[in-house]
C-alpha cells in the first residue's frame, strides 16, 4: 500500500515519525505478503516477505538489533507500504520481484538476475515438457513458477514416469516422420518414450498424454498422489522400507506443491488491474501493473467523496489519473465493474470471471479492502469517539432501536446444580464495560433452580431501585437466555411502565438467536457482525461475573465448620485446633485430655460438650 511521497517528506520531528510508524504497526494485518520500508525520500530500501506481516514488520521495531546494518535501516525508515497476497510462496514470489524492480539498498542483489524455474510444454509438433527459466512468447505454456528446483524437478520426473514422453531436441513435423529420418534412442527401449519419431505413436495418443499432464501441472495432482501412495504402500509390504522413505518424500513434496501462484503469472504482462471499495464518504482504488509476468507496481488511495458521485465515474477517475501517474500503456484493463470512461479503441477491459486474470483482480481486491479497514482502524484510534459513534450508529440499525444505545445492561443467572443461586447484571456505556457499575445479586424469594422467578426478582430489584432514586435507565436490555427468560423480565417492566422507554431482547445460546418480546421469529445476524461481537461480549462478560461470584458464596460456605457454631471459641482457637488434629472429624475422636492439654480445660469442656453430642 504506497501513500504519498509529499507526507513521508513532511516528517522532520522524530516524534512524527514514531508517531506515524506506531499507527501504522497497530493496524498492519496478521497475513501473509511483503512489506517494503521508506526513506524520508520516499525512495524504498528494504523488500521484505513475511507469513505473518504484523509479527514480522513489528519485530524491526519492539527489539535491539545485533547488527549494526540493521539498527541503521530502522533508523532511516520514515514509512511501512505492505501487499498482502494468500500464502507464504506467494509472497516469495513478490518479494523476488519487487526487489528486482526497485532494486532497494538494503537488499541482498540477485547475482546472476535469474527468476525461479517453471516447466514448459512446447508448442511444437509432438510437444516436449522440461524445466526452464526462460519464458519466450511463442504459443507454448508455462507452468509455476516454482519456490525451488527440486520441486519443480521432482515434478517433471513424476509427469515423466506416469507418461513416457519424448526428451529428444528432434524438429519432428509429418514430413520428417514419413521420411524416417529420425532414429529411436535408449528413452524407447528402457519405455519412457514410445517412439513417435519413427511414427511408432500416434499424434492423438500422444496429446491425449499431454492433455493429462497439463492438468497435474495446473494443480490437479490426485493422480500423481494416488499413484505414490499405492507405490509407498507397496514397498512398505515388502518390506523395502528405504524405497519407500525415498517415495514418501516424493508424495510430500507433491501434497505440499502449488501448481501456480496468484502473484506471477508468465502467461500475462502488461496488464492495468484495478479494484474499488468505498463507504459513505470515501472511495478507495487499488492500482496494480502486471509486466514481464510480474507485478512491478502496487498503488492504493483514497477519493474524499465531495457529492453522491457513482462508483462507474469514481473508478473511471482512478484508472485515468493513475495511467497517467505511472504512464502505463497496458492494452488490458482487469475491472471489478465497467468505468464510465472512454479510452482509445485499442485499449479493452475485462471483468474476468475465472482463471489466472480473476486471480489477479481477486489480489487487488484483497488489498484495497484491507486499506480501507486500516484506514478505519487509523482513524478510530486517533478520535476514539468516531469508533463509539460508528458501532452504536450501526447497533441502532442492526438492532432496530429508537435511540443509540449509550446505555446498555445484560443479566444472567447463575446456580449450578441448584445451589447458591446468584444472578449478576453488567453495564456497558459507549460499548465499553463499566465495571465500577456492575451488580451482584442474592435471590432471596426463590426456592430452588427456577430461572424465570430468579429474573423477575433481579429485574424487578434494579430497577424498582433506579427509578426510585431516579438514576438513568439503560437505553438497551439484554437477557441471557431464550424466550422464558425474556418473557419473565418483559412482564416485569411492562408492571413498571418502563417498557415503552427500554428497549429489551433477548439472546438465545444456540444459534446465537436474538428474540423481542411478542415475535417468535427471531432476528440472526452475520457472524461477522459487530452489533452481534458487543451483544456476545456482554453475555460474555455477564456470565463470567456471575459465575465468579457464584464461586466464591459456595467456597465460602465449604469453608464452614462446625466449630463456628460453637460460642467462645474464636478464629485463633479453630485454627490451632485444626492444624494439630487436621479435621473437625478427628477432634471428635480425640479425648478430653488431648484437647486440655492443647486449648486449655475451659475451651475443652465447650468443645467437648458441643461436639460430642
């Protein structure tokens, strides 16, 4: 994500500086991709990848570094871009070529500037299949590329042993194979050729192989897994275990391989792709360039929404403004949507559906989505009242409420097995928990496990106290629990005339249900959804505080014994006695004189009397 060169010079006080690093490390995402470090130039000297890019780009910055190469590039980094792509081999594959394009000075260079290998089927008569690093643009098809040669080796070498395949350089053509100018080689008599040099196999026949093995290479690997697993298995039988380790590495390598990588594509190049999000007041573009079959480019901003401008005329802004920014002159544009521009004739978009093209559209979308949350996220920390605002805006919405809810209490009942029956009721203001404003409750007029008497008398409780003392009442009221429950405390606020003020649901634990009184059907929201993380948050909370205080009345109850009863023996007493004769039990057991001798005959004549009746 590249921000503006004019900001980053901007910078002169460390403090911005820090200040800006900080915000952009809070919000970097926990994904796979590269990360590339700014100078105050706005020239980039470090290209990095990372599995994780918020613990890998944070570690720069939370530690002291050994050496001294590294404490200077920290030193010099005025800003953070990152790309996020789907794996940790897609990123080394970017990485590989953003350093190439930027060349960055605390890289290590690639010596002999080579990219990683792919494999090859020729378009040629008879096609050959082998490993190159040269991709030449003459109809034939590449595969990979791959993150090692050993991959890609172990790759061909399997395609090769499922379908015998020429490896000769022979310019075959039907005239040559009619006039039998080549001859069979080893490759036919060991069977892994089948000789069509000499015409001994038919074109089709042969196709039909490289069909198959066009489809191993794109990814669909079943069969070559199948066929190791069934051979591994084999030799395992006959107990020919060392082949069959050097088979199973091979099955690994194959299970582990990915076929193609989102980020290179060889097949593709100079190609604009362009992807858009927006919100109410901002629309956001992410500009990518594919050249040499690589990505060379990556650019995300942001356009303040100035009227209710269409997103077909936004898009068609970016992807002027930004061709002539980076003076592209791709052909191809890859498009979301179609712009509501006019370009030069020659020029096309497409809005790919699948394939290599929508993978690439898929990536740009990826970024410019992550983006705008950062960009939400950034601005949130900085004005902590724009996030209140926004989440009880969209908590009014979801929820369907008459106001925002500032004010909101949940409770809960809590009396495992049927003992010590509690309840606790929690408060959140401006979605935050307030703490100093949580409640416990004794139930007092319920006998036994009844969960819908036990929130009648807590509801009642709270808030016949609120409006007696006339304290504000809660704009929301969650019950944990179905629709018994919240059809107990329903009733209660509609004898308090209190529920034409309060609005109260509840929420039901299985299916995450969210009931109103009086409808059966209830309201479900997106798992995702933030009005639904603040109302499980609650729940959450509530019946933590109630089953900690839960603990705590039937611990101190089993802390109880038999020698509180007793009038005239004191804390230091008991304990005394309990540490010499371990339990109540046992003093029972002791004589009179043991217990004389240890608490004096006064005491021993009330312990005595008490318990040994």
């Amino acid at each position: 994500m590249d921000k503006n060169k004019d900001e980053i010079k901007q910078l002169h006080n460390p403090e911005e500086v820090k200040k800006r690093l900080q915000a952009i490390l809070a919000v970097i995402p926990e994904k796979p991709g590269c990360y590339q470090y700014i100078d105050e130039k706005g020239t980039i000297i470090y290209v990095g990848k990372a599995k994780n890019l918020k613990k890998r780009v944070s570690s720069y910055f939370n530690k002291v570094h050994e050496y001294a190469k590294t404490r200077v590039l920290v030193k010099q980094i005025r800003d953070i871009n990152y790309i996020i792509v789907d794996s940790e081999e897609d990123a080394l594959h970017l990485e590989n070529s953003l350093i190439k394009e930027y060349r960055p000075r605390y890289n290590v260079m690639l010596k002999d500037d080579k990219t990683y290998p792919s494999i090859v089927v020729k378009n040629e008569y008879f096609p050959r299949v082998f490993q190159t690093r040269n991709i030449i643009r003459d109809g034939s098809q590449y595969y990979g590329p791959y993150s090692s040669v050993y991959t890609a080796k172990i790759m061909l070498q399997m395609v090769k042993e499922l379908y015998p395949l020429r490896t000769c350089n022979y310019p075959l053509t039907p005239e040559t194979i009619a006039r039998k100018k080549y001859k069979v080689c080893l490759q036919y008599y060991i069977k892994r050729c089948k000789g069509p040099c000499e015409g001994l196999q038919t074109l089709e026949d042969y196709q039909e192989s490289i069909n198959h093995v066009k489809e191993i290479l794109k990814g669909n690997i079943s069969q070559i897994s199948r066929n190791l697993f069934h051979q591994m298995q084999q030799l395992a039988e006959e107990l020919r275990f060392e082949e069959a380790q050097l088979i199973k590495e091979k099955y690994e390598v194959i299970e582990n391989y990915r076929a193609k990588s989102t980020v290179v594509t060889p097949t593709l190049t100079n190609i604009d792709v362009f992807s858009f999000a927006e919100n109410e007041k901002s629309a956001y573009i992410n500009y990518m360039h594919i050249g040499n079959g690589s990505i060379v480019q990556v650019y995300t901003f942001e356009y303040k929404k100035r009227l209710d401008e269409p997103r077909e005329e936004l898009l068609g802004l970016g992807i002027i403004e930004m061709r002539e920014q980076f003076k592209s002159t791709a052909r191809e544009i890859i498009v979301p949507f179609l712009p509501d521009i006019e370009l030069s004739r020659n020029i096309t978009f497409t809005i790919p559906q699948k394939g290599d093209k929508r993978k690439l559209l898929d990536l740009s979308e990826q970024n410019v989505k992550q983006y705008k949350v950062d960009k939400l996220k950034q601005a949130e920390k900085l004005n902590p009242e724009q996030w209140t605002t926004r989440i009880l805006t969209t908590m009014q919405k979801d929820l369907h409420l008459r106001e925002l809810p500032m004010h909101i209490e949940c409770f809960d009942n809590s009396n495992i097995q049927g003992t010590n029956p509690v309840a606790a009721c929690v408060v959140f203001k401006k979605a935050k928990p307030l703490k100093k404003d949580y409640r416990h409750f004794h139930i007092k007029t319920v006998e036994g496990p009844d969960d819908f008497a036990s929130m009648i008398e807590v509801v009642t409780r709270r808030y016949t106290r609120l409006v007696a003392e006339d304290q504000p009442l809660p704009q929301l009221i969650v019950i944990d629990g179905g629709k018994g429950q919240l059809n107990a405390a329903t009733q209660v606020l509609r004898d308090l005339g209190l529920l034409d003020r309060i609005t109260i649901i509840g929420l039901a634990k299985r299916l995450e249900e969210i009931f109103y009184p009086g409808d059966p059907i209830p309201l479900i929201l997106d798992k995702n959804s933030e009005t639904l993380k603040i109302i499980q948050q609650l729940r959450d909370e509530a019946h933590r505080f109630g089953i900690t205080f839960h603990r705590h009345m039937r611990s101190k109850k089993q802390t109880v014994s038999e020698l509180d009863m007793i009038k005239g023996i004191g804390e230091k007493t008991k304990v005394l006695l309990l540490r010499h004769f371990k339990s109540v039990r046992r003093i029972k057991q002791a004589s009179f004189e043991e217990i004389k001798e240890l608490i004096g005959e006064s005491k021993a004549h009330l312990i005595i009397n008490r318990l040994k009746k």
